[in-house]
C-alpha cells in the first residue's frame, strides 16, 4: 500500500516574530554578549530549534532586530526605494527619508540599543560592526543609490555616498549626542520638519553644485 509522504510544516511566521520581539527586548536588557541563543528560545517560549530555524546564529538574529526596528520607520532598502520611486523631488524624497529618521534617533529603543553598542564596543567592535551592516549601512548605501539616480547621469556614486552620509550628519548633529546623553527632549512634529527642512535645503545646494559642476565639464 502506497503511503503518502506528510509535507513539512512551513515556518511560523507567529513564531518568527516571537523570536525577534524576545530577542530585540534582551538585547536591549542584558546587551548583546550576555544573550544566548538559550535565553532566547526560553523568553519566547519556543525551543532551540525553532530559534535555530529562523535565526542561524545570534549574530544574524541580532542584525534581523536591528533591521526591524529600522523597518519600523521606513528606513529599509525597499521602502526607501518604494517611497521615491513615484514623483517626488529630491528635496521631498529627503524630506520623508529625513522626518522618519529623525524619528528613529528619538526612539527609546533606538537610543537603548545605542546604548548598548557603545557600552560593547570597546570589548567587542564586532558587535559594533554587525549594527552599522545592519542598520546605518544599508540605509545609506540606498540613500546614496536614490540621490545618484536624481543626478541623471551627472552626479557618480563616490559624490552621492558623501551627499547621503553629510545629510545623516545634519541630522544627527549635536541633537544626537544630546539624545544618548538623556539631556535632550524630543523634537515635537513641527520642530521635526523644521530640522529636516534645514538639513535637506544644505543638501540640495550641494547637489546642485556638483551636478551644475559636472554638467559644464
């Protein structure tokens, strides 16, 4: 008699963002060094390896936190990608990029996490390495991809990277260190777009610059 072979069960996407809740909270908690993969499973009350069915390693676990929580404000390649793929200006595409990211600094658990990768880093940069990849990294390297795209041709990707990092810069600026400092209250909306603004009109002058630059060489 012919036996019908029973189809895996597909990984649970409720399981998954159990994993990635519980994981993100002791992160934060216990810091990156003292959570395990143990520790992991038993707060999310799942086993080992179920964990290690969706996670390989702590490390890819702790970049998939990091790269959810940027998610969360719209700072992931596809959604920066998304978000100026229709008929915004450059100066509009910065403006949306730039009021989301602002955002994010001021998150608690963004400036927890910050927290934790500086008290780490001295003892581990590897752990500092795995947040920039994860976070700041990617952002940038889409950023950087959008605004060589408004250039048309006249702007090259070295010249767009700088535009891209000098725009997070602004942002961050003394405001930032503030922050991490817990000397700083969060900037409210309009105080948001007024930042953003700042920061965005410095970055379209440049940009001008360069491609106006290029465009008579």
């Amino acid at each position: 008699m012919a036996t019908t072979k029973k189809q895996g069960r597909p990984k649970s996407e409720e399981k998954y963002h159990l994993v990635l809740h519980a994981a993100s909270c002791l992160f934060l908690k216990e810091g990156f060094a003292n959570t395990s993969m143990d520790t992991v499973a038993k707060a999310s009350g799942v086993s080992k390896q179920t964990v290690y069915s969706h996670f390989e390693s702590k490390d890819a676990l702790f970049k998939a936190a990091i790269s959810s929580k940027c998610r969360s404000y719209q700072l992931d390649t596809q959604q920066l990608i998304d978000a100026t793929s229709g008929s915004l200006s450059l100066f509009e595409c910065l403006q949306k990029v730039g009021c989301q990211f602002v955002r994010l600094l001021q998150d608690p658990e963004a400036i927890a996490i910050f927290r934790v990768i500086i008290a780490e880093a001295v003892n581990s940069p590897h752990v500092a390495t795995l947040f920039y990849q994860a976070g700041p990294e990617a952002s940038l390297a889409t950023l950087s991809s959008v605004i060589e795209k408004f250039g048309q041709g006249s702007l090259n990707a070295k010249v767009a990277q700088q535009l891209a990092v000098d725009f997070c810069a602004l942002l961050k600026g003394e405001y930032h260190t503030m922050m991490l400092c817990g000397i700083q209250s969060p900037l409210k909306d309009e105080e948001i777009t007024a930042h953003v603004n700042s920061a965005a009109e410095k970055i379209l002058l440049l940009f001008t610059h360069y491609t106006q630059q290029n465009a008579k060489c």
